[in-house]
C-alpha cells in the first residue's frame, strides 16, 4: 500500500462498507418478517438508493470544510442510527416507518462518504500515485461491498438481525477509529463561492443534460436500469423466504456477487469490442429479461 495514512483510508473503506452492507441486507429481511410486504420492502430499497440521488446537494459543503473530521462525523452518525436500530429490534417496536426513516438518514450518511473519500485521496498519494490509489480505493469499496452482501444472509441465519446490527455497530467503531488516526495537513480552504452561484452551477447542469439529445438518451437509460435493478433487489428477498429463509437469502445474494465480479472482469473483456449503443442496448436488454 502506497503510504501509512492511505491504508488507514482503505482499511476504514473496507471495514465501513462491510457496515453498509450488513444493515441494508439485515434490514431488509427484518422488513419482511415484520411487515410480510413486498410493498414494505420495495419502500425500504428507496430509503437505500434514494441519498445516492441527493449528493449533487453537498458538493459546496463538503469543499468547505476538513475532510478527515467530515469523513468521521459521517461514518460515527452510521453507529448512532445502527445503534438506534438495535435498541428498536430489542425493543420489538413494530412500526415499519421509524425503520425506513432511520435506514434513509443512516444511507445518506454512508453516501456522502464516498465524495468525501475521494477528495481526501489526492491529498494522501502524490499525482503519480493517483491511479494505484483509485483501484486499492476501488477494490477495498466494490470487493467488500459483494463480500458482505453474500455474507449477511448467512449471518441473519445464524445470529438473528439483532445479533448482526451488533456485529455491524463494531464495525463502524473499527471505521471511526481508523479514519481517527489519518494524519493530514489540509490546505485552508478560499471560499469566495457563494451558495447561490453553486446552486446555479447545478442548474447548468441539468440544462446541459436537458438540451443534450445524447445525455438525454443515456439519463433515460441509467433510470431504467436503476428501476429494474431496485425491483431485482425487493424480489432477491422475497425469493430467499420463498426458498426457506436468510440462509437462501445468503446463496442468492453470493450469486449475485459472483455475477457482477464475471460482468466486471471476463464479460467486460468481450463486450468492450462492442459499439456504444451495442453495448448499452445489451446491458439493457440483459438486465431487463434476465
């Protein structure tokens, strides 16, 4: 690994993204027990993916101020609300809303960690370090992120959802402790930009994309894809209640993850020698019939 500081990064990444993972799968078959609705669960995958949605909002503040001390209020707001969670689920409170609304404002949190990461990176490396440093970043996000997904339902299994946010709770203080021990000099910051001329710039953005036939054309597309695969991700629950339980919920999400890693490496080797709206249009295709 590149230097000392860096590493802290990617073992905070990696360990706080296996916390990300655990509470969206637990809370997603603790939903289903509770509510024994595909409707509920659909609502709990929007309060998941929904903040990825709203981080063109925080852009100007997270310039604004240090990112090191950004990046632990982030990921210590994460244990607070799996720490609420927790309290809940022993409590045995069954009001589905409080958990939505909790999950929402723990995943827009775990959101905003990732622009933050990003803008610590450079300032951690030299230049010609930056592209090393993305795939160590890249690897310690994504290789988790499908790791632990596959694992959670075995967890579930074995543990109960009270049992695994206990587990996830440790690992945001491993994150949060992590993050603490970054060493890092931030340059002081000039701001002469003021909020509404940052409001304006993301206005031009959404023009750009409004009059731009082809931006138009792959907007429309990432939206649909994103549909189907949210409605993927409601009916992956339901299908490991189907089949028996958290621990088939484990083996379908471990399929998935071994899916995406073959997309990412041996499919993506073909499908690169396809055109542009080839490519698309089988990506399109593929996760829509399969």
């Amino acid at each position: 690994m590149i230097n000392a500081n860096f590493r802290k990064l990617v073992l905070g990444r990696a360990v706080g993204n296996a916390g990300d993972s655990i509470y969206m799968i637990a809370m997603n078959w603790f939903i289903l027990q509770l509510t024994n609705s595909a409707l509920w669960i659909g609502i709990m995958n929007v309060a998941i993916v929904l903040p990825g949605v709203l981080l063109f909002l925080f852009g100007d503040s997270i310039d604004r101020h240090s990112k090191r001390r950004l990046l632990v209020a982030v990921e210590f707001s994460q244990l607070v609300i799996v720490v609420m969670l927790i309290g809940l689920v022993a409590l045995h409170i069954k009001l589905p809303g409080i958990y939505v609304g909790l999950v929402f404002v723990a995943a827009l949190f775990g959101s905003l960690a990732y622009p933050i990461q990003d803008t610590l990176v450079p300032l951690l490396v030299e230049p010609d370090q930056l592209v090393q440093a993305q795939a160590d970043m890249s690897i310690a996000y994504k290789g988790t992120d499908y790791v632990f997904n596959a694992l959670s339902g075995f967890l579930i299994s074995l543990c109960s959802v009270l049992g695994v946010l206990i587990m996830d709770a440790a690992t945001f203080v491993v994150t949060v402790a992590t993050f603490r021990r970054i060493k890092l000099a931030e340059p002081r910051q000039q701001h002469t930009r003021e909020k509404s001329l940052y409001l304006n710039q993301i206005l031009v953005g959404f023009k750009i994309i409004s009059t731009d036939p082809l931006l138009r054309l792959l907007t429309f597309a990432s939206v649909v894809m994103n549909f189907f695969f949210g409605g993927l991700n409601t009916y992956v629950v339901l299908f490991g209640r189907h089949f028996g339980g958290s621990i088939y919920y484990g083996i379908l999400e471990s399929m998935s993850a071994v899916g995406i890693l073959l997309g990412m490496t041996v499919v993506y080797r073909q499908l690169k020698k396809l055109t542009f709206g080839s490519l698309t249009s089988s990506a399109t295709f593929g996760a829509r019939y399969s």
